[in-house]
C-alpha cells in the first residue's frame, strides 16, 4: 500500500471563500483567526489557514484550543509547529504541519512533524500540504505509528 492509499480525504479548498485578504504595499496578508492579525501570504501560510478553517467548523475542536505558530525549544533549537489542537485539560492531542502545496509528504515531512512532538508528545500527527492530507497515531513506548482513515474527535 502507498502512502497516497492513506490520505484522509478532506477537502481544504471548500474554504478558500472563508479567508479574508487584504493588499498592502504590494503583499497580501491573509486573517489568522487564531492569532487574531494578519500575516503575509505564503503558499504554507495558505495550507493553514485553509486547515485552521476546517478544523473550525468541520470538527468538533473549540477555535480556544488550537494554538499557531507556538515557538518550541527542542535540542537548544528554537522551532515553531505550525498548529497544536489541545483537549480540553490543555494537554497537546494533535500536532499539524502544513506544507506549501509544491511540497509532496514523505517521510522527510514525518521526520520533522516526529522531532517536534520530541517536546508536545501528543498523540496524534497530521500532516498537509492542501492536497494530500495524512493522520498518524502514534504508540510511544512502541516507538511506531499507524496511519488512520479520519482525524480523531476531541478528548473530553
């Protein structure tokens, strides 16, 4: 089986009409819902925005347990991950990274998503880039994963 045989089949560009841009000095910002401003458009920052909007209203997630763009420390390196949603005692339940969509999902993008939850933990990953969109859970102590056929719901 490939690794597109277990793409989650979520459809992120129904909510491209739900983003809000704006022209300034010749950038394009876009809304962050999250972060409450606006950041610059860049192919990526468009994967999440467009995912932010789908966990927002497709899930079951309240928009006061997804955090963006959070800087993280992991082996003395300063580090961003792109969306954290929490459960509801604020413990990490899902790490998200999005990419641009020229960029394809290897196991490089798995490595890297895997080296951030060094520090979160959590236990499920997703990984994006717009067209391709994959959910892994992950077993710590086994040190392995299984890809799964939808996102989790929200932990009580």
């Amino acid at each position: 089986m490939s690794l597109a045989d277990k793409q989650i089949k979520i459809d992120l560009l129904q909510w491209k009409d739900r983003l809000v841009t704006t022209q300034t000095v010749g950038k394009t910002y876009i809304y962050d819902p999250i972060r409450k401003k606006k950041v610059v458009l860049q192919p990526e920052e468009l994967v999440r925005q467009l995912m932010i909007q789908w966990l927002i209203h497709e899930t079951n997630f309240n928009r006061n347990n997804i955090q963006v763009e959070k800087k993280i420390k992991i082996n003395n390196l300063n580090r961003r991950f792109d969306i954290v949603l929490y459960n509801k005692n604020t413990i990490p339940y899902i790490l998200v990274e999005c990419k641009s969509p020229e960029v394809q999902i290897t196991q490089i993008t798995f490595d890297q998503i895997a080296v951030y939850n060094m520090a979160l933990r959590a236990p499920f990953l997703i990984v994006t880039n717009g067209l391709a969109t994959y959910c892994v859970e992950l077993d710590h102590i086994q040190k392995s994963y299984i890809f799964l056929s939808n996102i989790p719901e929200r932990l009580s």
